[in-house]
C-alpha cells in the first residue's frame, strides 16, 4: 500500500497515511482536528556521495537539480 500525504486546510497540520490505490484519491480525516484534509503531491530527494565524497543524485546526474556548476565547492553542499 502506498503512503499518501495529506494537508489540512483547518489546522493546517500535515500527516501521512498508508491507503490502498482504491482510496487514493479520497479526502481523509486529519487526526488533529477530523476536519476533511486533502490530498498534497509528496516529494522526497535521495542523495549518496560518488567518489572523493562529491554529492550525487540516485538517478544520476547534479545533487542539485537546478545546478550548473562542475563542483559543489561553489554552493558548499
């Protein structure tokens, strides 16, 4: 089951659930304060080191997506 991150517009409150595919696109309850939340697109970011401990992505390519630079020694990641 996939996990699904929700926002409350009420108490502003942002949770996580696991819910099946067929729920996917239902509201939820917040657990805070059970008005109805919805729905926020997740994003996550996975980093490891190559070699000479240089950040890279996972998926190749910059650590940074919007970065240019041939080395981090100018951002200071």
């Amino acid at each position: 089951m996939p996990i699904y991150e929700y926002l409350c517009s009420c108490c502003n409150s942002k949770f996580e659930l696991l819910r099946p595919l067929s729920q996917s696109e239902e509201d939820a309850d917040c657990p805070h304060c059970h008005k109805s939340a919805e729905r926020v697109l997740s994003t996550f970011a996975c980093f490891t080191t190559g070699d000479g401990g240089i950040p890279a992505s996972l998926g190749g390519g910059s650590a940074c997506g919007s970065c240019g630079a041939a080395s981090c020694d100018t951002c200071h990641i």
